[in-house]
C-alpha cells in the first residue's frame, strides 16, 4: 500500500514566518517602519481568546507591533465601527483585524464593510473580493493562501490541474476556487447540494476539503496519488485517550486518505499552522504598499 507524503505544514510555516521576520528587519532597517497589526477581539469567546492571543505572540515574534483591543460582549455596533474608523486614518496602524465570530447584536457585514480595504488583512472586504475573482493585487484570505503556497511548493505550476474545492464559504473555499482558478487550474466548487460528490472528489488531482464534517472524504473518494489539504478543524470524542477526552480530526479521514493519495496534509499540524503565517505576510504586504515600499514576494 503506498503511503501519501505528509505536508509539514508547521514546518512551513515555521519557514513562512522565518521569511517574513527578515523582510520587516530589512524594511525596519531600511525605511524606519515597523508593521502594526491591530486585532479587535469583542466578546469572550474561548477559542477566539486563544487565536487572538498566538497571534499577538507570532506577530511580534516577526519583529511587527502588535496591538489587540479587547471589548466588552456588550459593545454596540456604532462603537465599534468608530475604532475601526479611527483605526483606518491612523498611519501607524497597517493591518486591522476584527476576529470572528461577533455577538448577534453586531452585523458583520457592515464591519468588515467599514475596515480600510489596504488594511484588511484577513482579506474579507469586498474590494479585496473583486480584487482576488479579477486577478488583480488583493490582499487574500489566509487559510486559503496558506494551502495555495503549500500547493505550489509541491507542484511547482499547477497550470492544467484539476482541482475540486469542497465547500463554498466565503473564507475558505471561495477565495480557494478564486486562487486554484488564477493558477490556471480546472476548478469545480462542491457543497452541500452538489449530486455525485464521491465521483466528482474522485476526478480531483488536487483535492481542498473545507466543510466541518468530521473525516467526511474518504479513501475511496480520492483519486489514487492526488494531493489532498485538508481544511478542516472538528474537535471529536477521543475514547481511546480517555473519559471525556478529546481530539482534533480534519474533514478528511486521514488513515484512509493517506494510503491512497499522493500527498497529504494532517490534522493537526497541516493548514492550521500555515494560517497566522499568512496573515503576517499579509500585514507586512499591506505595510509595505501603504508606504510605497516595494513587497517581498512571499
Ligand atoms: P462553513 O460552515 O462556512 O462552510 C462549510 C461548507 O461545506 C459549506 O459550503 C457547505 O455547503 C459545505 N458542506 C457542509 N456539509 C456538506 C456535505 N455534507 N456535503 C458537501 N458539502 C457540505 O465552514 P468554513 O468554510 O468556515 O470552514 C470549513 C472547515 O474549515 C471547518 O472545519 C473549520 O473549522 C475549518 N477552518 C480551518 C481554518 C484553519 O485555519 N485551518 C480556518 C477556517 C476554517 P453549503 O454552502 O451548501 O451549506
């Protein structure tokens, strides 16, 4: 049975954020600018806490300024669009990132609406949208460029591939469809009305599955020796660990995928890593362009 290539995503992004630290070094030094990423957290969300806290660690870790604003669960919408505002006409500030989910009373749309497009560096603005679907200069979702780069790092051109993208939100698999399409791949977008999804999986030489189901694809699904990235995050029982314990599996069911494709990134240790490594590519990018320097092609 052959075994799939492990993609080390840690590893990579290890690298990624390697890369970017020198890049501020050498623009800090050259230019006197230091890449402020400002995170907006409302609310106490446990999971939330925890990404807004590693991404306050690795942003400075590159050598960037980091600064979170923590607001109350009860913050009404007009306070903070105002920070936002505010934040967008401070020249020190280069990247502003409002961490999702918000609490019902406040419209996300109208948020994301409101940050400076040069300053989004989550990507979600419909500016950069249009941007990233007309192959122009976008600042681009993370998780998704973060699989782009581990894709072309292992292809090299993935001109002609046929690549099938499973889910269609509009901060994975959109922005995924929109990139694998500017690499000159055959993309097909399936979700949850899609008719013959295990024979469509099965035609993929590059196969993204971003659904939050549990292990959903199976071996059978994929096409023997296809690359297979694996979006997913589903935290499951874990029995086996012990009582009420519990464990991180991807949308893929990892065992099975893995003795068929040709390659493969795991859960744990795959995309995720890879996704605060972009959003510091993507603050130093947006720093870079803000103050006419020219950005490392990262
Ligand atoms: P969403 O819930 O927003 O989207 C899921 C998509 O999957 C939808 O398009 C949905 O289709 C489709 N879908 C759901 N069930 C099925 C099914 N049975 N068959 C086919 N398609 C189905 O999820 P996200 O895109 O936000 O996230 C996807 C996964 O990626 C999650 O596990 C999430 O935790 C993980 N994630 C990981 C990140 C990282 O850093 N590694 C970052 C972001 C997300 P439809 O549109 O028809 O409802």
């Amino acid at each position: 049975m052959t075994e799939a290539t492990i993609i080390d995503g840690k590893a990579f992004a290890a690298k990624l954020r390697e890369r970017v630290g020198a890049e501020v070094r050498r623009i800090t030094d050259a230019h006197g600018l230091k890449p402020n990423l400002t995170v907006i957290l409302v609310g106490e969300d446990a999971a939330s806490q925890v990404y807004v806290r590693n991404k306050g660690i690795q942003t400075e870790e590159a050598g960037m300024e980091s600064v979170t604003h923590r607001l109350d669960a009860s913050t009404d919408e007009a306070t903070l669009l105002g920070m936002i505002e505010d934040l967008n006409a401070d020249p020190k500030c280069n990247g502003i990132l409002v961490q999702l989910p918000l609490p019902d009373h406040i419209d996300e749309s109208k948020v994301l609406a409101t940050i400076d497009p040069e300053k989004d560096v989550d990507g979600f603005h419909v500016i950069n949208v249009g941007r990233l679907w007309t192959g122009q200069n976008a600042l681009v979702p993370c998780t998704p460029y973060g699989c782009l780069m581990m894709l072309k790092d292992h292809f090299g051109s993935l001109s002609g591939k046929r690549a099938l993208v499973l889910g269609r939100s509009n901060i994975v698999g959109k922005p995924m469809a929109a990139l694998l399409l500017n690499e000159s791949c055959t993309v097909t977008v399936a979700h949850s009305r899609t008719a013959d999804l295990e024979e469509r999986c099965r035609e993929a030489d590059i196969l993204v599955a971003a659904v939050g189901r549990p292990e959903m694809v199976k071996g059978d699904w994929v096409k023997p020796g296809a690359v297979v990235i694996d979006v997913g995050i589903n935290r499951v029982p874990a029995p086996e660990k012990g009582p009420d314990k519990t464990k991180l599996v991807g949308d893929v069911d990892f065992g099975e995928a893995s003795a068929v494709a040709g390659a493969i990134t795991p859960v744990p240790g795959g995309v995720g890593p890879m996704t605060i490594a972009c959003l510091l590519r993507n603050t130093l990018v947006a720093a870079c362009r803000q103050n006419g320097i020219d950005a490392p092609d990262l």
